[in-house]
C-alpha cells in the first residue's frame, strides 16, 4: 500500500489522504436499518489497522452514538496519539426539535461533550457543522480560536457555509478546513468555494464525493432505488441515463489503472488544488479496504483533463 500523508491546510495535522467518513458508525438516525455497534466498530478498527489515521464523525450521527463508538475504539486501541478526529456540531435538540446554534457559549459546551463522548482530552478538527442565521460567523469562530488557544481543539473548520460566510468566518485568518458538498456532478464549488480555500490555504474536503453511488461505476439502465435517490434529479428518467453514460466513459481510464470507477474519481479529486483528503463512508470493513486502492491510482495531466471534460 502507498503510503502517503498531506498536511491539512496551514495546520500541523498531517493525515492519510483517505479518510473514513464514520456516518455510518453509530449513526442510526441517518441509516436505521444499517450497522449494529460491533460492525461499526470493525469498521473504525480496519481502518486504523490500514494505516487510515483520519476519522470523521458529529454529533447529529446517532446522535452522539458514532462519536461514543469511536471514543471506545480509540480507547480500546490505545490509538488516539496516531489518529486525527474531526467532529462537527450545530445542532440542538430543543423540546424534540433540531435547531442550529453557532453562538460561543453552544459552541464551548458542544467541544466540552464532545470530549467526553470521545474519551480524549482534545479533538484535533472540530467544525461548525452548519452555519445559524444570527450568530457573526467571525465571532462563532473566534469562540473556537479561544478552544484551540486553551488545547482542547487542534484546528477549526466550517462546514456547508457559503462563500459570504466563509469570508465573514475567515476574517482573522483562523479557519484551517471547510467541508462542503462537491463531486463532479455537482461541482458549484469551484465558481468560489474553492478558489477562496485554494487562496486562503485551506484544505477542502468534499462531501458527497461518489455522489450517493452514481459515481462509483455499480448501476445501469434498469437500476431501480427505493430511498430518496428515486426522487434525485440525477437518478431519474433521462438525466440518469446521460449521467450514466458519463460514468461509463471512465471505465477505460479505471480499467488501463487495474481500477475500480470510484477509485479514478477520488483520485482525481485529490488532484484538484485545495483538496487535501477525502472521507469516504464505509459500511463494512472490506469498503475500509477497498477505498484506500485511490492511492494507487497515478493521473496523467492528460486524463485529469479527460475526467474535467466529460463532466464539464
């Protein structure tokens, strides 16, 4: 396996360029009929196995369970000092109810559980997970600054902001990461998004990478989907279809690699600039495996452009 690590922005954590997105671990609100404890565990315990020293989770994962699984893994390991862990938080439960909260004192009190969930005594990335519509986004991140100047947090990233926000975020120069959605179906990001990170030196990891599995080379015409993807503009009637052909115009590129289609699109992710690390979920742990084939894929220039141009 090749090992290669990248430094996350301006920061001094220096991570696997595959990651594990653990949404599956313990997150039984976003997938009830999916991973018991054990397996979501296996799953943490593959990947620091093979050399994966990135995890991210949050707190609306379960809530709270996928952080409570990683903590008892890390703890179980002994592999905190080796891992990196990104969380987010934004939500709050209010009377049953999900509301979003970016202001200081929430934000203190979220590192606070966190921390303890995760059995470690500080996080090395902790996001805000989505932006509210009152707190000063320069103030929700100078509450954070004030976290990492005290040791319980490593580096400070943002998730799902706009570019406004991520300027207004950014005005002191203290954000190292933003997470937001992007794959090359949807590739918004790079009008602002990813120049502004690309300027600023911060690491951009893109959610949604494989684009709920279209990207990932599995599904033809008579495809059929049950959960929300059969009401996905991109899953239905002739958009579909087109978008299946795109897909399938990367199947010689995969194949002159001894690669799998995803493999070739997160590949060429990590060939864009900004983009540091991926987080690719896994439900099993042969999925942990299998993701990190990426880092054998070697792009020429000329097929970087190919992949740009099929999709533009």
């Amino acid at each position: 396996m090749a090992e290669q690590h990248t430094r996350l922005g301006k920061t001094d954590l220096v991570v696997n360029p595959i990651g594990l997105g653990a949404n599956a671990v313990g997150g039984h609100n976003i997938y009830p009929d999916m991973l018991n404890d054990e397996t979501g565990k296996e799953v943490v315990r593959t990947a620091l196995k093979q050399g994966i020293n990135f995890a991210d989770t949050a707190f609306i994962y379960g809530p709270e369970h996928s952080e409570r699984l990683i903590g008892e893994v890390l703890k179980e390991t002994g592999q905190r000092q080796n891992t990196i862990i990104a969380t987010k938080a934004a939500h709050k439960l209010v009377d049953g109810k999900v509301e979003i909260d970016n202001s200081p004192a929430f934000l203190t009190e979220a590192v606070d559980q966190a921390l303890r969930r995760l059995q470690t005594d500080y996080i090395d990335l902790f996001y805000i997970h989505f932006p509210d519509e009152q707190t000063p986004k320069d103030e929700a991140v100078g509450a954070l600054k004030r976290l990492k100047d005290a040791g319980k947090i490593r580096a400070i990233g943002l998730s799902n902001f706009s570019v406004e926000q991520l300027r207004e975020a950014n005005r002191d120069g203290h954000v190292d990461v933003l997470q937001s959605e992007y794959n090359l179906f949807k590739r918004e990001a790079e009008q602002e998004l990813l120049p502004y990170t690309k300027e600023h030196h911060i690491s951009f990891v893109p959610y949604f990478p494989l684009a709920a599995g279209l990207l990932g080379g599995k599904y033809n015409r008579d495809t059929t989907f049950q959960d929300g993807r059969a009401t996905n503009p991109l899953f239905t009637g002739e958009n579909f279809i087109r978008n299946l052909d795109k897909v399938d115009q990367l199947r010689s590129i995969a194949e002159s690699k001894n690669a799998e289609v995803a493999h070739l699109v997160l590949a060429w992710y990590l060939s864009q600039p900004s983009i540091d690390a991926l987080i690719p979920g896994a439900k099993k742990p042969e999925q942990v495996i299998n993701n990190l084939k990426t880092l054998q894929v070697e792009l020429t220039a000329e097929e970087i452009a190919v992949i740009d141009q099929i999709f533009r």
